[in-house]
C-alpha cells in the first residue's frame, strides 16, 4: 500500500532524518540512499525494513546532519597534487609548450580538494538510525492502516456480492438436470425415432448428466473461501499473498460451475461473480 513516514533521532552532536515513501508492488522492494558516512548500515536499515513490510516499493532517504559548531573542514590530496604537477610538465616537454599551473588550476581540479564533515564512526551511529527508521515506519504504518480500512470495506462489499450470486446460482442449479431431461427427451420425439421414453439407458443417461452437472461442491468451498478471506480480512498478520491465492481458487471453482451447470442464468451470474473477483484480485496486490 502507498504511505510516507518521516523519523527523526539524535545523539551527541548528530541528527538523522529519515523518510520512508511507500507504493505499491507485489513483491517486497527496498531502494536506499544513504550518505557515504552510513554506508556501511545498509544491511541493517535493510533488515529493519522487511521485518516490518512484506510487500510493495518501499524508498529509504536518510540524511546526516552535524548540529555543532565545528565547521567543515577542507581535505586536500597532496599526492594527487603531485601527479597533477608533474602531468603538466611530462606535456609541456611533449608538446615543447609552456604550461604552467596556477594555484586556481589545482582549485578547478577534481578529486583535489572537497569539504569533509566531522568525522563520524558508523557504529556508533547505528542505534541512532536505526531509531529513526523505525519513527519512520511507524508513521508510514499509520497511513498505510487507514487506507487498509478503505480496502478492506471495499473488499467485504464485493464479497457480499459474490455471496449474494452464489446464493442465487444454488437455487437455479436444482432445475439443470431436469431442463436436460426437457430437451433430451424433446429430442428423441422430434427424431422420428422409435424410442421407449422409459427405456433404462435414457434413463441411465440422465442420471448420469445430473451427476456430471452437480455443483454443490464448488458452492460449498466458495462458501468456505468467503470465510476464509474474511477471516483474513480482520487479521493483523500480513496476509495479500493468502488473499491472492484464494482468488486464484474463487476463479477455479466459479469456471468449474459455469463449464458443468450449461445453464444461461447461472452463466449470467458467474459472469457477475468474476468481475467482481477481478476487482478483488486488483486491490489485493495493495495488501501486504
């Protein structure tokens, strides 16, 4: 599910700022930006991401910040230095040019000089990020569970309207074998034939057709996918990829009942029932 959290922690004269922003994906996905102080705890702020997320894009922006009153310092690459001096005189003896550097130049050169903050040991800012990472998730977790709830009502409804056709597909299914009777025995009138209409295998053959077209058991587990999604539905536990094999189920049996029943009623109906399903199966890829 989509959400954004900010977290906040300081110790001694450090402060870190975190911000977690949160979309949605099947799988669970960590993008982290850290700053090359903190590099070294990215598996740990990894770590403490997916305990807490199972599923979705979640991007981690951390930043480092020294409230005292040391200023930055300037580095500077001596060795470097040397190597960019001693590069211009190699090309001033190949080019039989004169080329001379200026302090200004050495300034304009990359990787010479750069500003460096207080230096700052890792470890000892773990605990420190990993505290504000963890205000963080829990402010994303706040957003995330009111748009749970939005879901979840959304999903009950179209629940109760996949319960409602199933109720509705129950009582039609009584009259299929006996509309196949109708018509086999239409049938063999209009045929010309000589047929006894109470001949046994005529007989056999619709038993047999009633059997092939019952569809009380895929009724019965649709009820019990209903409860079990339900059940799901009020679990604190993360439970999408639960959900999304029950749709996975929900559209087996509603195909067994459409492809046995033969019926344009109860066709109707399972058509109904699985864009209704298909509607589920979208929001469920939001739920963790």
């Amino acid at each position: 599910m989509t959400g954004f959290g900010r977290g906040e922690a300081t110790v001694d004269q450090w402060k870190i700022n975190v911000e977690l922003s949160g979309v949605n994906r099947k799988q669970i996905d960590v993008s982290v930006n850290l700053p090359s102080a903190l590099v070294e705890l990215e598996g740990d702020l990894r770590r403490t991401v997916t305990e807490s997320i199972s599923r979705g894009r979640v991007t981690v922006r951390v930043n480092l910040e020294h409230t005292g009153n040391r200023a930055a310092e300037l580095a500077f690459d001596e060795e470097l230095a040397r190597q960019y001096i001693e590069a211009a005189k190699t090309l001033s003896a190949l080019g039989e040019i004169e080329t001379r550097l200026t302090a200004a130049d050495l300034f304009r050169a990359p990787g010479l000089f750069r500003l460096e903050d207080s230096e700052v040991d890792a470890s000892d800012l773990r605990d420190t990020l990993l505290e504000a990472v963890g205000d963080g998730l829990n402010r994303l977790s706040e957003m995330q569970t009111q748009e749970g709830e939005h879901l979840r009502a959304d999903l009950i409804a179209r629940l109760n309207t996949i319960e409602e056709e199933a109720r509705q597909i129950a009582e039609l299914s009584p009259k299929v074998p006996a509309a196949h009777r109708e018509n086999l025995m239409k049938r063999l009138r209009e045929s010309g034939l000589e047929v006894d209409l109470d001949d046994d295998r005529v007989l056999k053959e619709i038993g047999l057709f009633a059997d092939r077209c019952d569809i009380s058991e895929e009724l019965t587990r649709i009820d019990s996918h209903l409860a079990q999604f339900r059940t799901y539905l009020e679990n604190d536990e993360p439970v999408g990829r639960s959900l999304d094999f029950l749709c996975q189920e929900f559209n087996r049996e509603l195909n067994t009942i459409g492809s046995k029943a033969n019926d344009a009623d109860i066709a109707q109906g399972i058509v109904r029932s699985k864009t209704e399903l298909e509607k589920i199966r979208e929001q469920v890829q939001n739920v963790q």
